[in-house]
C-alpha cells in the first residue's frame, strides 16, 4: 500500500502526452488492482465518505451498491479524479492503482483517463461520427496513422460488440445509433485508448431491458481484460454481472464479498435489509 | 405484488400445514396405541387437504421467485420452503401408511405390539414437533437436537426388527402380523429421517450452512 496522502482540488488542463505505464493485459485476475484504505472524502463540510477500506481485484467486475446518496458514484468519481472539476471536493486516506497514489497532486490526470475510462448513466455520443467517436481518445494520445486508427476503431466495436451493427456506416452520425448502440459505442470509446479499469455509473439505467442485457453481456465478455467496477441501483443486475460487490450505506462501506455470498448470505444485517428490499 | 405480505403468508401457511401434518401423525399413532380402527380410517382418508396445501404453497412460492426477486434470506427461505414442504407432504403420506399398515395387521391374528414400535412412533413424532417448533423460532439448537435424536430412532427401529427376528420363529401364524409391524416401523423411521432433512432446512434458512450429508 501506499502511504497515506491528501489532496485538495487542484485544477488541470488537457495535455496530450501519452505515457501507457501499464497495459491490462499485464495484470493477473483475482490480485487487487486498487487498494482504498481508510478512504474519507468531504463536499466543503459534508463527509460523503468516511474510512472506506477496499480491495479492488484485476480482471473482475466489482458492483457498488446502495442506497442514493451513500456516497458509492463520490468514490467511483475519486477513482478518476472527476471530483478534481469540484472545488469543494477534498478526500485524505489511501486510494492507489497498481501502487501509484492517485490522490497524488502530481498525477497525470489525463493519463490517469486513459488508463481509467468511465461509462456514464445516459449514452453521450459526441455529435461526431461513430469513427471518430471512438477515433476521439487515441487521437488525443497521438494515435495519427490512418491503418492504426481502422485497426483500433474495429478492435474496440468489436470488444464493445457493435462492429457488425455499424461497420457499413462508420462514417455516420453516433447520434443515429438507438440507445443501447450510443451506450455500447461509448463503451467502445472507452476501451480504444487501452485502459486497465472501466468505471460505469449506472450504465443500463436508461436502457430498455433488451439493450441492458446487452450492455450485460458485454460486461461479462469484458471482465476477463479489464478491471470493471460498476455502481447500480439494480441489484438483479449486480448479482447478474459481478463478481465482488460492496455495499455502502451512508458513507460507510458496511460490507463487500464475493457477489455471490453478499446476496446468498450476507453477514451484515444492514447488507441483509438493504438487498432484500427492506430500506433503501 | 405486496412481497413482505406474501412472505408473511408463506411462513403462516407452511406452519398451519406443518400443524396439519403434525396432527396427522399423532392420529395415526393413536390408532395404533388405542387400537383405534376409526382414527385410523380417518387418516387414511384425509390426504386431500395437506395435497391441496402443498399445492398451493408451491405455487405461492414460484410466485414470489418469479415476482419478487428474493435474495439472502428471503431467497434461502423460499428455497427452503419448496423442500420442506414437499417434505411434509411425505410425512402425511407416510402417516397414511401407517394407518393403511394398521387396519390390515388387524384382520391378522392379533399379536402384543413391541414396545420398541409405540417408543418409536412417539420419538419420530417428538421429533416432528420440536423441528415445527424450531422453524416457527428459528432454532438452531433445537434443530441440532432433532439431527441427535435421529440415532435413537435407528436404534429403535433395530429393536423392531430384533423383536420380529424372534417372534417369527415363536409364532409362525403371526409372520404376517409381524411384517406389517416392520412396514409400520419403517414409516416412522422415514418420518424421523424427514424430520432431520427439515431441521437441515432450517439451520440453512437460519444461518445460511448447509449442513446436508455433515455432522456439523
């Protein structure tokens, strides 16, 4: 682990120095890939977060669950530094990738994106063409060649299991795309620029149930390359999809195990309550 | 769905169907103790009511899986629930045959009973009873006790099979007699081999170990 550190909201600008540091092929499933201890984070005076403790293993989907307002979507924001464009925002503890301090102010925020993509709640395709929505990220990391852009925009659809819908029209709008399509496309912008860790903030939320099970089929397909955290209020779909899942009830991590333990047998009666549908 | 009140009902109805069941059984040793051929024609009829409510809480429960997506707790249960009322089912067809195996030992010469019969009857029903009890409270200690108490049972139905060992050769004429005092005492031996299975169940729903084919 890596000492703790704090940090306060530092602003930072877009750079496009690529610097890979280390590829997900390289981890090994089961070891932890992010190490949270003691983990506090603050909006001005509120503490959203208070001492989480966490391993987060490599090549697995972990899902965070709870109730609205128990701080999962602040930590998965802290993960990838998003909480950085919050002035406000502050967290002390430990919270590092593969060892490197990402609290640290002397992160490389952007290559901090690469190497950890987020997929949010409602698709936001840019109003750009399916090629270059994917195209976007490897061109800011100086991706420029023709052949290897064609090669990683077809490697990525295909990861994201949409190549064979699109690959006729590459070339139109991503608006276009039905809804589980965007989700998926940005899924596949996502893993173009080679990341070790996919966030997604209540990916299928806005989806109908046939472009969810689709998204969840690709989850499952992706959990073997990449580190895949998921916060979702739907508990069929955390029980369907991952293979860790940690509970947060007001700011405190009441439990996190195996998936199919927290929802067979959980050991907290909190944990208990809240997936059988008893709060929350 | 209001899923906490047919969770509510599904406890409600396999305890009144485990009170039924319970009922059966007690029936069916009276008949044997009093050598009472009409307690025994009752329970050889009455089998329609404990179907109609296995049925039923099948049912219920398939509902509440399908419907409600239970987890942790609630799922264990309603898993539980669909074994242990099947197996409470048994336990009145078993009752069932005790009586048949009754009413026709006494169209045979009438032979004295062993005692072992009517000790063993008694334990697979105290058996019956307390693992009822220890579902309705949630008793793991209880439970633990009925798994203990299966051993006396094996040793009683031994006693059975000693005694009609002997009494075959004594009596020749009551060889008949003798089986169907076997046949009876191989039911309630099933009785409390059920009653085990269901104590099982409950440690399951309880604390969530599966504790089948272990001595834990």
């Amino acid at each position: 682990m890596t000492p703790a550190s704090t940090m306060e909201h530092t602003p930072t600008h877009l750079d496009v120095a690529s610097s890979p540091t280390r590829s997900a092929e390289s981890e090994t499933p089961g070891t932890p890939a992010i190490m949270v201890g003691k983990f506090s984070a603050w909006y001005g005076a509120f503490q959203a977060l208070h001492e989480v403790t966490l391993e987060i293993p490599a090549r697995g989907v972990t899902a965070f669950i709870g109730p609205s307002g128990c701080g999962k979507s602040t930590f998965l924001r802290w993960i990838n530094r998003m909480n950085d464009t919050i002035v406000s925002a502050r967290a002390e503890g430990v919270l590092s990738l593969h060892g490197e301090d990402l609290l640290s102010r002397s992160l490389d925020v952007v290559d901090l994106r690469r190497r950890v993509g987020m997929v949010f709640q409602k698709p936001n395709p840019f109003p750009k063409s399916i090629f270059d929505n994917v195209a976007f990220g490897p061109r800011l990391h100086r991706v420029y060649s023709r052949n290897d852009l064609e090669e990683l925009v077809e490697q990525s659809l295909r990861s994201a299991a949409l190549w064979n819908e699109v690959k006729d029209r590459l070339h139109s709008s991503a608006l276009g795309l039905s809804g589980g399509q965007q989700q998926r496309l940005c899924i596949a912008r996502a893993i173009a620029v080679g990341p070790e860790v996919v966030l997604m903030d209540e990916p299928c939320s806005a989806l109908d149930p046939k472009s969810s099970a689709s998204i969840e089929d690709l989850i499952r397909d992706l959990r073997a390359r990449y580190t895949i955290i998921i916060v979702t209020h739907n508990l069929q779909q955390a029980s369907r999809v991952s293979d860790m899942t940690a509970f947060f009830y007001e700011g405190k991590l009441i439990e996190s195990g195996l998936t199919e333990l927290v929802f067979t047998n959980p050991s907290q009666k909190q944990t208990e309550d809240y997936v059988t549908g008893r709060f929350g | 769905m209001d899923y906490q009140s047919e969770l509510l009902d599904l406890r409600r109805n396999l305890l009144s169907m485990g009170a039924l069941v319970e009922q059966r059984v007690t029936r069916a040793i009276e008949a044997i103790v009093d050598h009472d051929l009409d307690a025994a024609q009752q329970v050889r009829k009455g089998d329609d009511e404990i179907d109609d409510m296995e049925v039923r809480i099948e049912q219920a429960a398939m509902r509440l899986l399908a419907l409600g997506h239970p987890v942790a707790g609630d799922l264990r249960f309603i898993l539980s629930v669909m074994r242990i009322n099947s197996e409470l089912e048994r336990i009145g067809d078993l009752a069932r045959g005790c009586a048949k195996r009754f009413m026709r030992l006494s169209n045979y010469e009438s032979i004295p009973l062993p005692d072992a019969l009517t000790d063993l009857a008694f334990a697979a029903r105290t058996m019956l009873s307390d693992v009822l009890a220890a579902l309705s409270n949630e008793d793991q200690a209880l439970c633990q006790q009925v798994r203990r108490s299966d051993r006396r049972v094996d040793d009683l139905q031994r006693a059975v099979l000693v005694w009609a060992r002997e009494e075959i050769p004594r009596h020749v004429s009551a060889t008949a007699a003798a089986i169907e005092v076997l046949a009876i005492a191989q039911r309630f031996e099933r009785i409390a081999d059920i009653a085990t299975n269901i104590a099982e169940d409950v440690i399951f729903v309880v604390a969530g170990r599966m504790v089948r084919h272990s001595r834990d």
